[in-house]
C-alpha cells in the first residue's frame, strides 16, 4: 500500500504544483480582465497548454495530457460549484481517458475495471492501475454508445459490449477462476517457499533498474539474485562516473536491508550493444567480446564500477557476480582488480569493503568443469545463455527457436552437476534464468538439487505456491 | 543580465525533463533569490526555472543538453545546485524519493 501512496502522492505534486504556478492561470486572468467570462478562460487557457502535450511525439509528454484535463476539469466544476463526484463501487469506468483524479477517488474494494477508448499504458492512471491490480484497457477506440455491461478482460487486454448470457457465463467463470488461482497464491507470497518434504527453497528476483524497487515488497523475497548493471549504461549516453553508480548501488543494496543483493558487473556486448564499448562488426557477437572478457579488455571501466561497488558495499550485503566468465584466470584476474580497487579506497580514506566475488555459470567450459573454479565465492547459473551455448541454438531466431530448450537433457545434465559440486565444495548456487521463472520447469530445477532460485517480481507468489505443491 | 552565470548538463533520466524531476526542479529552484532560467539550446530560448508549467512545456528528453543561467547574489549557486541536480538523475538513482 505505501506504494500506492508514493505514486499517488508523485501525480498529486505534480498536480498541486501545476495548480501553484501562477503561469498556468496567467492567460485566464489577463481573459478575464478583458471581460471573459472566468470558465470560458480556464477552459480555454489550459485547452492552450493541453494541445501542446498532445502535439508530443513523446509517449510520455503526450499522456500528461490526462492530468492537465484532470486539472482544467476539477476546476471548471468547482467554478460551476459542482461537488466532485466518485465512481459507485465495483463498476467500469468507461470513458476517451480518465483523470487520475478520478482515479483515487474510486472505492475500488469490490472490484471494478477501466476501459478507454484512448488513454496510454504511459499514464498516471495506468501506474495506479498496474499498482493496484485494477483491470485496465487502452486504446478500444469508438465504442458503441448504448452499453450498459462492458466485460473487460485485463489479461488479453480486449473488452466484450453486452455480453449474452452464454459470453456472461465464460466471463465471470474465467474471472472467479483467475481470481482463486490469484488469491489462492497470494497466500504464499509473504511466506518462505518450502516445499512438501519441508525443504526451504530461497526464491530472490531479477530486477534491471531502480524504479522497479518501488513495486516490490522486500518481505516477499529472500533478495536480489541478479541485478543488471546495463541500465546505468545507456546506449549513446556518456559513461556513468564512479558517484552516479556508487548512489544506484546503494540503493538497491539499502533496499536489501541485510539481506543478500547481487550486482552483476556489465555484461554488455552479444545482443546489448553500447556504442563506444561494444566492438563494431563481430561476425558472431554471442561468441565475441562480451561480459567480462569485453571488463577485463576495458580495465578503466571495469574500475570505475568496482570502486563504485566497493563503496555501496558498505551499506549491506552485497554481493558481485561477474558474466560470462570461461577460464580460472579471468575469475583471478577479476579479483586481483577488485582487491586493488578496495585498496586504492582504503589508502584514499574512501569508505569501502571488499564484497564476495561469484560467477555466472553460462559458458558451457564453466559448467562442464565447475571445480577449476573453487574460487568463486558462488556460482549463479546463467540458462539462457548457457541452454543457446549448449544447444546451439538461438532464442532470437524462430526456426530454430524449438532447438532452445532449457529442459533438453544436457542443459539439466549440467545444471544437477554444478548444484551437486557446489554442494561439495561449499559454494553457494543459485540460478537466475528464465527458465526459474516458469512453473512448468520448478519440478526439474529442484530435482537438479537446486534450493535458490532469481525470479521475474511479478512471479514470486506463483512460484511459491507452486513450491509447495512438490 | 551582466553578471550572468552559465551552466549546462545532459539530462540522463530515463524519460527526461518529466513530471516528478519537473517538481524537484521548480521547487529547488524556488529556494534561490538569483534570476534562474534554462533552455534547450545555448542560444534559448530562455524560460523560467521557477514555473513548471513553462519547464514541463520544454519537454526536454534524455540525452538533450539542459542550459542554466542566472543573475543575482546566489547566481552561482543556483546555477550549480541545479547542474548538480540533474547530473544526479535527480537523485533518483541514489536515494529513492
């Protein structure tokens, strides 16, 4: 819930302070003064600043236009001393776009749904919604005028005008059932995921931004398995400095609040491209200079990032886990930078630890032989790069997309036998693919022996549940 | 404007010059007694940091340069408080808000 409350209080400010500047009411004065009357001058004055919004070519510019309504339309009605008017509970806002006004002032305890002929995904309404778990529908365009039922299926984002009795009758099966599976697995989302013999499976998520932190309650997981640093590293954008990335790490570390959050260095190259980094014209960029061998060959960023790593280190349990990685000597080599970087800090009177260094387990070389790299502080099992490596296979290529298969026989042939020596040997694994996101591959994971497990947010409660059916 | 002070900065925020960075911007910008504008070219035009109506009317997007410019006793200030403002993601990236 503080998270609905943070983004309702954001789009609030905004409003507020929109509502503050005397700018935006300047031209209905000086109308005024000229003998308009007041609410032909709002009207006109914010229909002014709305059309720019929507002459954007910007996604985002053009949806505050909704708020700028918002605002020229609760004003237009206190002018005509109408009281603002909510929504009756449980019902179908139907509209072009609604305010998100209207919004926040819908009781939405039993139910209801939002459908809109034009509206955006990029909207204020469309974050509450999302928040919230509001079913919402965008551009339907023209919708026939006499609609007294409108089914809106939020799943498959299409709506049904007065649904016959049969159409009713699917509907509202499709909604309870989709409501008990929902509900049934929203019990589990606070709990630890443990299965039927009472083994404890640790389920962390995958995020690759700050923003997302502010939808996912720490309390629904045991922390951040991977945490992909590409995003501070905008193609065409200048290269992040040491304080910018040192202030993002931080804060995923601090969300962390003691529990375990891991960083992977930069793994850019293969199919994520940054212009000034990634080399131009590989004949083959999934087996070119990608992940740490593309770090290691650029010795000024891969510092920069470390010393930024070191300092945020401090504020948490961090971890650092490097991509990508092929032989021993680029683990040691990785590790000796790190160590010097800490150093360097240290002797700079710079706040820093040095957090535990582990290894994405992707390159087939790597999981064939996962004891040659007993120095690895844990292992995390990277499956989508290693099912492309072992089945060489691309997911990007329909044809042979069949080919790319996490559940073939040799992917979990090595899977069971780098969980088994890192059983053996002490070292923590964990695997943060795709594939630990899909339900349908749970039961061969924990069969493999692993009990960690880097998860899509929006899958944590799905995948506890179905921990403990198995 | 003869005792000007100039700055400029990329804007590296995911959307731009959007609405929460608009208010953390017109609300620092409130806190200086100096003149305080920007634009989206070196040469203006000039509009005035204290109005969100007139800074989210720029629309000025990622990777686009911000100019500042101010006049007055704190010019300075202003001018670095809010480079540095911008050059932090509006301290989006290290603090949450």
């Amino acid at each position: 819930m503080e998270r609905v409350e943070g983004e309702a209080r954001d789009i609030l400010g905004f409003q507020l302070a929109m509502l503050e500047d005397d700018a935006l009411a300047a031209p209905a004065i000086s109308a005024i003064a000229g003998g308009t009357a007041a609410h032909v001058a709002w009207a006109g004055a914010l229909d002014g600043e709305i059309a720019g919004y929507e002459a954007s070519d910007d996604d985002y510019f053009r949806a505050r236009a909704a708020d700028l309504h918002d605002i020229r339309d609760r004003v237009l009605r206190h002018l005509a001393g109408e009281e603002d008017a909510g929504a009756t509970t449980g019902s179908v806002l139907l509209g072009d776009d609604i305010a998100p006004t209207a919004f926040l002032e819908t009781d939405w305890s039993a139910g209801g749904a939002i459908a809109l002929q034009q509206g955006s995904t990029t909207s204020h309404v469309a974050m509450l919604a999302r928040a919230r778990g509001i079913p919402m529908v965008v551009g339907l365009g023209e919708l026939p005028s006499a609609i007294t039922t409108l089914a809106v299926d939020g799943s498959s984002g299409t709506v049904q005008a007065d649904p016959d009795a049969e159409q009713r009758k699917h509907f509202d099966a499709a909604r309870e059932s989709h409501a008990r599976a929902r509900a049934s697995e929203e019990q589990f989302r606070f709990r630890p995921a443990t299965r039927r013999t009472g083994t404890r499976i640790d389920i962390l998520i995958n995020v690759a931004g700050i923003a997302e932190l502010d939808h996912i309650d720490p309390a629904a997981c045991d922390g951040i398995g991977l945490m992909r640093s590409e995003f501070l590293f905008r193609d065409g954008a200048p290269l992040p400095d040491e304080e910018t990335q040192y202030r993002a790490y931080r804060r995923f570390v601090t969300w962390g609040a003691g529990k375990p959050v891991t960083i992977r260095t930069l793994d850019i190259g293969g199919d994520k491209p940054v212009r000034g980094l990634t080399p131009d014209g590989e004949a083959n960029p999934f087996l070119g200079l990608r992940g740490v061998r593309l770090t290691l060959a650029r010795d000024d960023v891969f510092r920069t990032q470390l010393r930024a790593l070191a300092r945020a280190a401090v504020h948490g349990n961090l971890k650092v886990m490097v991509p990508m990685v092929t032989v021993p000597d680029e683990l040691a080599r990785s590790a000796a930078l790190l160590d010097a970087c800490v150093a360097e800090l240290t002797a700079q009177g710079i706040a820093c630890a040095r957090p535990p260094l582990g290894i994405m387990v992707e390159v087939p070389a790597v999981a064939v032989v996962p004891e040659l790299f007993d120095a690895a502080a844990f292992f995390s099992i990277g499956s989508n790069d290693l099912t492309q490596y072992v089945t060489a296979s691309s997911r990007d290529d329909a044809r042979v997309a069949a080919l790319n298969d996490p559940s073939h026989p040799a992917v979990l042939a090595l899977i069971t036998k780098v969980a088994k020596h890192g059983r053996e040997a002490g070292i923590p694994v964990s695997l943060c693919g795709d594939m630990a996101s899909e339900p349908r591959h749970l039961a061969a994971l924990l069969e493999a022996g692993l009990t960690s497990l880097s998860v899509a947010p929006a899958r944590i409660a799905r995948l506890k549940a179905a921990i403990a059916e198995l | 404007m003869s005792d000007t002070v100039n700055g400029s900065v990329v804007i590296t925020h995911d959307v731009g010059l959007h609405a929460r960075p608009s208010v953390k911007l017109t609300k620092l910008a409130k806190g200086f007694a100096a003149t305080l504008e920007i634009a989206g070219a070196a040469d203006g035009p000039w509009i005035d940091a204290k109005s969100i109506v007139k800074v989210m009317a720029m629309k000025a997007k990622q990777n686009s340069t911000l100019f500042v410019r101010a006049a007055g006793a704190d010019a300075q200030a202003a001018v670095d408080a809010v480079v540095g403002l911008v050059r932090r993601d509006f301290d989006e990236a290290g603090d949450g808000h």
